[in-house]
C-alpha cells in the first residue's frame, strides 16, 4: 500500500475525512473495473457492472477498519464481488435442469419469470441469447461431475428431494450424500469460477 494511501485511510478512518474518503475510492476504481469484468459474462454492459462494484467498493470504504490488520484492497474485494453476485443472481431467470430418463446429458432451460416476461419475440430471443453463456457454463459444471455426484445434485436442487430421501434411493447413508453433495458444489464453483 503507498505512503499516501495509508496517509488518506488514517484521515478517514481517524478524522471522518470526505475528501480523503473521496480520493480512497477513485484509487480504487481501477480495482473494480478489474473485478467486474469477471462477470462480463453476464451480458451485462462493464460500464453497468463498474457502477455496480463501485457500490461495493463504497460500502468497503465506509466499514474498514483498519485495527483488523487487513489492507483496504484485501477487505474490499469480496465487498465488491458480493455486489457484484449480487446484481447478476437478481438479474438472471431461476434455470431448471430436465433429464430424461435413461440419458446421460443434462438439458439446462430457463424458466421465465412472470413479472420479468418478455413482451415480444424479439424480446424474449435477446434475453435467451443473454442467459446462453450461464446455461453452457452451469451445464459444463453439471457434466464434471461424476455420474452419482451429478445425481445427487440433480435430486437434491433440481428434485427437491432431502439428503434422507437421496440416501435412501441411492442405498447411501445421509452422511455419505452430504459429503458428496458438498464435494459436488465445491466442484461446481469450481469448474464454473466461482470460488
């Protein structure tokens, strides 16, 4: 951290300083846009998704303690991510895993959103075409994973069916199911580059 960052988080921190406040925050934009363009992805414009993260590096600033020994990079990078997880989850339609019975391949469709409905065709094909990249990137993620972890995910989230329940179709304990379906999520975060 540089001599005159530290010099701005004391007068902020120590003294409520605005403008040192001021300039904390445009040091750090770079930071965000960096973060941000991680979830390019999304279909979202960067411009959006600075703002967005800018929020986040504002909420950073403004609760950084500098007693807790971390930098205020270090402290406002999952802050920024959080917002940024954020805007994308609530922006996105929920996405429903169909499998047909006896195939292998999982088949990942979105699921409209009644008050997010598209008004028009055209409406509806720009949001599909938005939302593909998600649903490549979940069904590549679904196709790591071996085939009993994959199950066990499908039933769980996609079945709604308890850790028991999965037990007692697989012939596990509820123990073993727990361990795979966290082994599971940790490779889906994973493959999908969300850790």
């Amino acid at each position: 951290m540089a001599a005159g960052e530290q010099e701005l988080l004391r007068a902020w921190c120590e003294g409520g300083d605005r403008e040192a406040r001021g300039r904390l925050i445009e040091m750090n934009l770079p930071l965000v846009r960096v973060l941000a363009q991680r979830f390019a992805y999304s279909g979202e414009q960067l411009e959006d998704l600075t703002q967005v993260g800018a929020v986040g590096l504002i909420k950073a600033v403004d609760r950084y303690d500098p007693t807790r020994g971390s930098s205020l990079r270090a402290y406002a990078v999952p802050t920024v991510l959080g917002e940024l997880r954020r805007h994308v989850r609530d922006r996105t339609q929920p996405l429903r895993v169909r499998r047909r019975e006896g195939e292998e391949h999982v088949v990942v469709q979105s699921v409209p959103l009644e008050a997010e409905a598209p008004s028009s065709r055209d409406a509806y094909a720009e949001q599909s075409l938005e939302l593909g990249e998600e649903r490549a990137l979940l069904e590549a993620g679904l196709r790591t994973l071996p085939r009993r972890q994959r199950r066990i995910v499908q039933l769980h989230y996609f079945g709604n069916v308890s850790q028991r329940g999965i037990a007692l179709q697989l012939g596990l304990s509820q123990v073993h199911v727990s361990r795979l379906l966290n082994d599971s999520l940790g490779k889906l975060r994973q493959e999908i580059g969300q850790t």
